[in-house]
C-alpha cells in the first residue's frame, strides 16, 4: 500500500512537479495562492503532468496494441458469441486508444466481417470510451475507486449496450455498402521489437498531434473554473442537490468534441468545487463517447432509426451511471 501511494505521489499525481512550479511562481513575484499565481500554477502543473502521462502511457498502450492489429482483433472476436462475444469487444476496446471518430472505420470493418452488431456496438462504447492510458489519468486526479468505477460503468454501458441494440434485430438499420467493404486477409505478422516500439513512437506522435489542442482548452477551462467562478455559482448550477444536474452535464458534454485528456481538467476542478462525481462524469462519458462529430460520421454508415436507438440508450445510460454514483459518493471520494 505505501509503495502505491508513494508511486501515486511521484509518478502519477507528480506532486514535486507542482511544487517546482510554485517555487518558481513565489520567486517571480507570484503568490500562488491569489487568483492569478494559482492560476498560472493550476494551468503549467496539470499540461506538463497530463502530456507526459499521456507520452508515457499511449506508448505503453500501443505497444501492447500492437500485438492486437485490427485483422487479429477481428479474428479473435469472430471466435465469440453471446453476451460474451460482447464483453470480449469491450474488453479489447480498452486496448485501443482510439477516439469516437477513429473507432467508427473499425466498426466498418468489423460489420463487413461478418461480426454482429452487438459486438461492433459494445466496441463502439468501449474503445473511445475506456483505455488503460485513461484509467492511470484517472488516478492521477482523482483515486483508485473512482478509476475504478469509471472502468466498470463505462464497460458495463458497453456490454449492455451491445447486447440490448442486438435483441432489436436491426442488422437492416445498416447502410448496405457497410455489407460490400471488401476486406483484406492479411496473414498475421510478427512484427520486431523495434518495429513495436516504432509503431507504438507512430501513435504517440499521431494521438498527440491531435489531442494537444484540447488538453490546453481543458486546462484552460479548468483553471478559469477552480480559481475564478465562485464555487456557488458553481453549485447552484450543478450542486449535488439539483435533480436536473446529471442530465445537464451529459447534454452539455454532446455537442463537444474532445478526448478524455481534455476533459480530465474541467473534472478536476469542478470536483474540488463540489460538483457530484456522478455528475462530472457524465460529463466526461458523453464527450467521448458521444460527440457531435462521431454521431455525424455514424450516421453516414447507420439509418436513422438505430442511429437514433444508440444515442437514446448512450444518454440514458450515462445519466442512470451519474446517478447512481452521486448516490454512492461518500463511498468513492
């Protein structure tokens, strides 16, 4: 216990690092407590902490993704049927660091594939919505338990997801040419370390390219927030005794188009003024998993109807999940 707690404090939460930066504040003159020093202290902490967890993780990840290319994933998930074909796919979707957007070209493939719909839709949820490097970003700004949760709700949403948008039968709601993709049997190759370890240097590069804007926005919304919006405006928006607050959180998080790195320090700061767990993550679930732009892009591969079935049950689902975590809070924090 006391070896994870000190692997916390340096790796994780990297307290030296934001002790660094308040030293070097105090001695331009800056007090790290006003508003302005905390501010500045807020935003240079949590961007150099969150790009080198994110460099150091999605390395970590994609190394081991390259053990899993998408014709393997494709072949391993063809073996499964049932409940827990649908379990293997949102297991395999933490695996890949993909974001709403990218995930839906897999999904094309594997429905071309001949995989059913239950198991690309549990992918689907999944992939954008849990991955490993998340799961240790988690940790870093909030605990353990709440990771944990996170992992399992946002599993289970993909599991229950894939099996509920299965029973509907509504293999007909998917755009034909879907069915026509031609594939690509490629043999499984056995790649070098080296070439694991450029793959994986690939998609660092690649993730990192795209997620940065939205690291600095979050950032930046994170530190207006923690030190600059009183914390009872805050409350009376989103306090934990406002009914409406889980279904305001998941339908402000949609229409945003973000990775979980992103909204990681918006989370951050509306916790520490209060704000439900629940709530804020609802926040976060919806940004990934239901952006506009992905919803846009599915709906160039799925009809109306099933389109309008996975956003229904998503939203639901992410706002029963808000719900039931503010209510077991005390638990978790």
């Amino acid at each position: 216990m006391e070896l994870f707690l000190w692997f916390n404090d340096v790796f994780l939460k990297m307290n030296w690092l934001k002790e660094g930066i308040e030293a070097i504040a105090a001695r331009l003159g800056l007090d790290p407590l006003d508003q302005i020093g905390a501010s500045l202290v807020f935003f240079l902490y949590d961007t150099i902490k969150i790009f080198i967890l994110l460099c150091v993780l999605i390395f970590i990840v994609s190394y081991i993704q390259s053990y899993f290319p998408p014709e393997r994933t494709r072949k391993i998930l063809g073996r499964f049927k049932g409940i827990g074909a649908n379990i293997l796919a949102a297991l395999l979707g933490t695996i890949t660091p993909f974001c709403s957007c990218s995930s839906i070209p897999l999904f094309i493939g594997f429905t071309s594939a001949g995989l059913s719909i239950g198991m690309t839709f549990s992918f689907l949820i999944s992939s954008p919505l849990v991955d490993l490097a998340s799961v240790l970003l988690l940790v870093s700004v909030f605990n353990g338990k709440i990771a944990l949760a996170y992992v399992v709700v946002g599993l289970v949403l993909a599991v229950l997801g894939g099996t509920f948008l299965s029973k509907l039968k509504m293999e007909d709601q998917i755009e034909a040419f879907v069915f026509k993709t031609p594939l690509m049997e490629l043999d499984d190759v056995v790649l070098t370390r080296k070439e694991r370890i450029d793959f994986a240097i690939t998609q660092v590069k690649e993730i990192f390219h795209k997620v940065w804007p939205y690291v600095l926005i979050g950032v930046g919304i994170g530190a207006l927030i923690h030190n600059w919006i009183p914390e009872s405006w805050i409350l009376a928006l989103l306090g934990q005794d406002k009914w409406y607050s889980v279904p305001l959180a998941t339908l402000v998080g949609i229409p945003m188009y973000a990775d979980i790195f992103g909204t990681l320090p918006i989370a951050e700061a509306l916790v520490a003024k209060g704000v439900g767990i629940g709530t804020v993550l609802s926040f976060m679930m919806a940004v990934t998993a239901l952006s506009v732009p992905s919803i846009v892009m599915l709906k160039n591969v799925i009809k109306p109807k099933l389109l309008g079935m996975f956003v229904l049950y998503v939203s639901m689902g992410i706002m029963l999940i808000g719900f039931l975590l503010n209510a077991f809070q005390s638990v978790l924090i």
